[in-house]
C-alpha cells in the first residue's frame, strides 16, 4: 500500500478507547481521506459476506442474532476471553480488511490516514509510511470504554490485556499522539505533529 511517489500513507494506532476516532476526525475534516479497519471488519463478517461462513464453521451459531447476522456483542465476550479463538477470529478476517484498505489507497496521492486497531499486532507496519499512536492512560480508557460499551471494568481489563501495551506501541512509532488532557488538545496535537509538517509536501 505505500512507497508510492507523491503518496504516504499514515497507519493510526493506539489502544482502545485512546481517542483515535477524535485524530481521524480532525484529519478527515482537514479534507485527508481516511477509513477506519474496524468498519471494514463489520463489512466483512456481515451475512453474505467472506468471513461470515467460516466465522460461523468455528464459532457455531450461538454467536447468531435473532436475524441471523452476527453479533458482535457475543463473539466479542467470547474472543476476548480465549486468546486462541481471537487470534482465529483475526485470521479469518484479516485478510478481507487488508483487501478493503488497499482498494481505498489503490490510486490515490497525498496524505492518507488509516485507522488500524492492531496495526503492530497484525504486522500492518510494513505497509504504511509512518505510524501513529495515540496515547492515553489505562485509567482514561476503562473509563471511555466502559462509558462507551456498557462493560463491567473486568471486561474493560480484558479488551485491554488483548491489545499490545500501549507503552510498547509508542517505542515503536513514528508520531506519538498524547491524549492526556482536553478533546481540544488532542485536537491540537494533531494540527502541530501531523496538519503542519511537512508530512503534507508529499
């Protein structure tokens, strides 16, 4: 997807719940295309769709909702508590996200921003230009996330532990994106470290 002339394409990454909706929001208002992984994994295992057959094969259908879709809410609370069965859920379905992401790169120039959850995880650092990570701390994202989800902080603490730590993340990246305080600051460190470099002079 990257080392193509007058293109570089930026991987966004983080932990959950560390504010990555809120940088690829300002980057999409900044008139930057972007796509978030997440949405094409729910594309993916839809009904009808390249994973929903084999997710079902080995997951069985008691991860079904009432209209034969999958929920999402089931298989999670089952994935996230046996690691074997979320890396086999990953298997399956990214290679349908890879797919997605390249045909939304395939002929565009300038910068392009992609939101990738397990970008380290998945081994998707090889093909983006740089990588950025948003920051936060452990305690801000079990509070969003239990604010946001509804989950118990057990739960929380789960998601969490199946992610590489977000310390780790920021070792490696290119872009450190520090959520610690306001959603405008957030804000503001996205237009100093990414909206003003000379990341835009592709």
């Amino acid at each position: 997807m990257s080392k193509v002339k007058n293109r570089i394409v930026l991987g966004v990454t983080g932990g959950i719940a560390s504010g990555k909706t809120t940088v690829m929001r300002v980057l999409a208002n900044a008139g930057i295309p972007t796509i978030g992984a997440d949405g094409l994994a729910h594309a993916c295992i839809r009904r009808g769709k390249p994973a929903y057959g084999a997710i079902l094969r080995y997951f069985g259908k008691d991860i079904l909702a009432s209209n034969r879709e999958i929920d999402r809410h089931r298989l999670g609370k089952v994935v996230f508590a046996d690691p074997k069965k979320r890396r086999q859920l990953e298997k399956i379905v990214h290679p349908c996200v890879f797919q997605g992401l390249r045909r939304f790169v395939r002929g565009k120039t300038g910068l392009v921003a992609l939101d990738i959850p397990l970008l380290y995880e998945a081994g998707y650092e090889k093909w983006v230009d740089a990588v950025v990570v948003v920051y936060a701390s452990k305690d801000s994202q079990i509070e969003r996330l239990r604010r946001r989800s509804g989950l118990s902080r057990r739960d929380a603490l789960q998601r969490l532990a199946a992610q590489m730590p977000l310390a780790a993340k920021c070792r490696r990246a290119d872009i450190v994106l520090r959520n610690t305080g306001t959603r405008s600051a957030l804000e503001q460190e996205v237009r100093k470290k990414i909206l003003t470099t000379d990341l835009l002079q592709v």
